[in-house]
C-alpha cells in the first residue's frame, strides 16, 4: 500500500516532496476493513494550498478503495513547510 501511495504523491501537482522518506512521512492505519492515512509533506506554492490538499485526498481515496478493496475512512495531510523556486534554486521555507 505504501507504494500505491507514493506513487500518487510524488508526481502530484503542487507536493515538493515528503517531509523526510515516504517510510517515515506516511503513518497507514487499518481497522474493520477502512484504511487511514496521515501523510507530512512540504508543498510547494505551484497550487492554492487548500486545492492542492483536497485534490490530493480525493486521488488517494478513488485510487486505494479502488485497487484495494478497502474503505477509506481518513486522510490527514500535514504540511510541514513549503518549497519556494528561485531562479537556480530551491529554498525550504519551514513552518
């Protein structure tokens, strides 16, 4: 499931990265046939914030109940700080 998961992140549109490693960012919970997730991520400003969190909790849902079968009960997303793009760089600007 952790694959699945990171699979969508990392290529969505308006996420920088996971806060540390996937193993470490993404905290999965199972009980009564639901999954739950809590992801730490650092966003980058690409995106409204907001949009960027709903659409990627929508992706995540449609795509897990979907290939596994299971309900998904939550999805927590906690933004840890942002990427912010210069010129020749990336500055992370932390919360």
């Amino acid at each position: 499931m952790q694959a699945l998961v990171d699979e969508v992140v990392e290529g969505f549109n308006g996420v920088e990265s996971w806060e540390k490693n996937s193993e470490e960012s993404l905290r999965i919970e199972t009980k009564k046939g639901a999954i739950s997730l809590q992801l730490f991520l650092i966003l980058n400003l690409k995106k409204r914030v907001p949009e960027t969190a709903w659409e990627l909790q929508k992706g995540l849902k449609e795509m897990l109940e979907k290939k596994t079968g299971l309900r998904v009960d939550r999805i927590d997303i906690y933004v840890q700080g942002f990427a912010v793009h210069q010129k020749n760089s990336t500055v992370l600007a932390m919360e």
